[in-house]
C-alpha cells in the first residue's frame, strides 16, 4: 500500500504526465494499454505519495518538481472525465479515420468568410480595455493591470469553501477582522479607487451591514484587534503614497478616533496580534521596501522598533502561532516570495522555517488548531492551484484546496468561530467575494480520481 512522501514508480510518474497534459483515465488507460480500473488504482496510490487530494494539485506538484514542463500543462473539464459507467476503448481496438468531405461549394465558402469576417470585428469590439492602474508605492508594489494579465483565474470545482453572502463593495488590498460574532472588511481598493468603506458581516443572518467610514480612505492595509477595539495603521492613499496614520475603530459604538502614528508612513505591511501587543513587519513607505519590526503598546499608546526581518519586503502576511509569530511570502521587485520567518517576542529574535512550497504575495494567514493556513497570494510569478497549510510538527508546508484557481491577490483574510473567512480580493477583477472555510483538521482525506 502507498504510504505518503514514498518516491513515484516509473509508471506512476508516466500517468502523472498523462494527467498534466488533460488526459482523462479512459485516454490514459488507452494509450498505455492497461484498464482504467489500473488507472484508478495508479493515481489513488500518487495522490497518497504526493499528499495532495486532486489532479490540479498533482499536476502543480509536477511543475514544482520539474518532471513536467509548464507548457505541457492542460486543465481538464469536468465534461472531459468519464463519468460512471461508460467503457474505455479496449486496447485492441482499431481507429478507423473517416473519410475526407467534399469540398464546400463556393457560395457557402462566400457566407462563411463573411461570417468569419463579422465574428471578429465583433470580438474586436469586445475586447477588454486594460484595467486603468492606480498609483502603487511608486511601482513597488504589483498595479492592477499586472494582476488582470497574470492571474488566469477560475473557479475550482474540489473545493470546500462555501460561499456566503457577498460583500456591498467588491475590493482588494482591504483589512479584515474579527470581532466578537462579526467580520469587518475595511477600506481597500475597489474599480473607482481607493475606499473608506466599513462592511460588517453576520454569520448568523449572512448579511452585511455599513459602519462608519474610515476617516482616511486606505489600500494595501492590515487590521488587527486589542481590547475589543480594531486597529488600522498605515496604507496607501489614491496616488500612491503612505500614510503613518493610525485609526482605531471601536464597533460597539460604530466610531473612529486616532492613536500615535507609525514611526514612518507604510503600507503594504503585514500585522499580527502577540498578546496583548501590535506587532507590524516590512511592507513600503513608498520610495523602498523596509524590513523594520514595530510594536505598539495600546496602553503606553506608543510605537517601538525592534529586531529588524531578514529581508526588505511588502506584501507579507503575519499570524501567531505559540509563543513565535510567523512572517510568510511576501512581493518584492516585481517577484512573489516563498520566504518564512519566525519572530519569538520574548526574545526579540529571528530564525527560519520551511518555505512555502510556492511563492505567494498579498496573500492571508490565520492559526488554527495549533497550524497555519496560508490563503491566495499572487499568481504574478506562477499559477496557484491551491492553499497551504503549515504544521510545525512536521515542519513543513502542505496542499489544501483553494476556491480560486490561478491567481487571488489582496482578500480580507481572518478566522471567526473556527472558520476561515476570505472577502473580496483580485482574481481578473475586483471580488465582494464572501468564502468560508472549516479546516477541520482531524478529517481524513480520501482521494478520489473521479467526480
């Protein structure tokens, strides 16, 4: 019986290419000369090996490792799987081609010229204008056009995340939060530009409701709560520049007021709560990438450098996890990260951990059940076929499903009663997006090679 990590056989890794390329298991069955029902039994025993839960993902894991070349890849449809009960060809079976048609006539060669003719002035017509990119950080953060033109998006067809009521506003680079019983999305960027808006959502009713707006409309931001108030630094404004402001917005009375503001305008940060202090890494303050570590004391209302990160970036994401707290990926220069950093407070030092198994900017983290789950993130530097989850006791990253495919860049990330929300976001255009997720970590995944 496989068991997982075991290396690929000859064979397996021979199917697995048959899989990257689209083939469904009656085409790779016919080509191999073997019974679908072996075909079956082979990608049961690669899925195990692999430790992935789909053919989209054992085909990214085949990218990775180089046994196939990104331009072999093809995503199979659904419709193109067999379905139950059909019969693969026998091996023995002869393909007759059929014979050669006459030629058409000249007056329908005429009409279908001219229809041919018309089908492309009307695609012309329809073609999409580019995407009119805001002002980002003087160009060290990815614009909106950069995005359209590298994510490929799509919707997944083997995920569990369910899908919620929508978000009003459909945005990305916003902030997300968890307070009490709701999720607050807060500012972001949207197709008119940067917003102000305050989007409050109700589990219990799947409903949105509208807060106070956010005195300074803000992108590329992060939110984080302490002592029931939610705590906004930073961002980027419209043309681009960042801001040192820190808002703070207390839900209970649906109003606004301001803390002392960052040692130095930044947006494109990553922020985690470590008891009850802020704790803000990196991002840009607009003329560079940064690598400070800030922490802010609500009490002492006050700011505090310490222990710089290994490396100058933005786009990171931030999640505690024990007594350390995780800094993971990250956009630097035009290229995604895979980076993983470990800041241990107690002592104000670094260390390293795994990286990612693939590189993801703008992407979320959130702990749970003693794990991290990394969500979306980029598809600038390469198509994304799935999340990851981290479990330091094997040290290392692993596949979870992902309900986009491709590219998913800046969603509101957060965990609110033991699911993981995802809103909004940049996947070829701007999402209002509501996605849930329960990771439940002791369930036992079955592969299965059909649908």
């Amino acid at each position: 019986m496989a068991e997982p990590g075991e290396p690929l056989t000859e064979r397996e890794l021979e199917i697995l290419r048959y899989v990257a390329t689209g083939a469904s298991n009656k085409e790779i069955a016919h080509r191999l000369h073997i019974s679908t029902n072996t075909v079956k039994v082979h990608l049961r025993n690669i899925f195990t090996k692999l430790e992935v839960v789909s053919r989209t993902e054992a085909t990214m894991v085949a990218v990775r490792q180089g046994w196939v070349a990104v331009s072999e890849v093809r995503t199979v449809s659904e419709e193109a799987e067999e379905k139950p009960g059909e019969v693969a060809p026998t091996p023995a079976a002869e393909i007759v081609a059929p014979a050669p048609e006459p030629p058409l006539p000249w007056y329908r060669r005429v009409v279908l010229i001219a229809a041919a003719l018309i089908a492309v002035a009307a695609a012309a017509l329809a073609w999409p204008r580019p995407v009119p990119s805001a002002p980002a950080a003087a160009g060290l953060l990815p614009s909106r056009s950069e995005a359209a033109a590298a994510s490929g998006a799509g919707r997944s067809a083997e995920s569990r995340w369910v899908e919620r009521a929508q978000m009003p506003t459909r945005r990305a680079w916003l902030a997300a939060a968890a307070w009490e019983r709701r999720l607050l999305a807060v500012g972001g960027e949207t197709p008119e530009g940067v917003t102000d808006a305050v989007e409050i959502y109700d589990p219990d009713a799947d409903a949105w409701t509208r807060g106070a707006p956010k005195p300074t409309p803000a992108a590329y931001i992060g939110a984080a709560v302490l002592g029931g108030r939610v705590f906004v630094p930073g961002g980027c404004t419209e043309d681009g520049s960042a801001l040192s402001v820190l808002e703070v917005y207390d839900p209970a009375t649906d109003a606004w007021t301001t803390a002392a503001p960052l040692p130095r305008p930044l947006c494109g940060y990553a922020l985690a709560v470590h008891g009850d202090r802020l704790y803000l890494f990196g991002g840009t303050d607009g003329r560079q990438y940064r690598n400070e570590t800030y922490v802010y004391d609500p009490q002492a209302d006050r700011w505090e450098e310490r222990s710089a990160m290994p490396v100058a970036q933005a786009l990171a994401a931030a999640a505690p996890l024990g007594e350390d707290i995780y800094v993971v990926g990250g956009y630097r220069a035009g290229q995604e990260q895979a980076t993983c950093a470990v800041y241990n407070p107690a002592r104000d030092a670094w260390s390293a951990c795994p990286s990612l198994t693939l590189a993801r900017g703008g992407l979320g983290l959130v702990p749970f059940g003693g794990q991290l789950y990394a969500v979306g993130g980029g598809g600038w530097g390469g198509y994304l076929g799935f999340n990851e989850r981290y479990d330091p006791a094997q040290a290392r990253w692993m596949p979870v499903e992902t309900p986009l495919l491709g590219g998913w860049q800046g969603a509101g990330v957060t965990i609110l009663d033991l699911t993981i929300y995802a809103v909004g976001g940049y996947s070829d255009d701007y999402l209002s997006l509501t996605l849930a997720f329960e990771p439940l970590p002791f369930r036992i995944f079955i592969p299965a090679t059909e649908r």
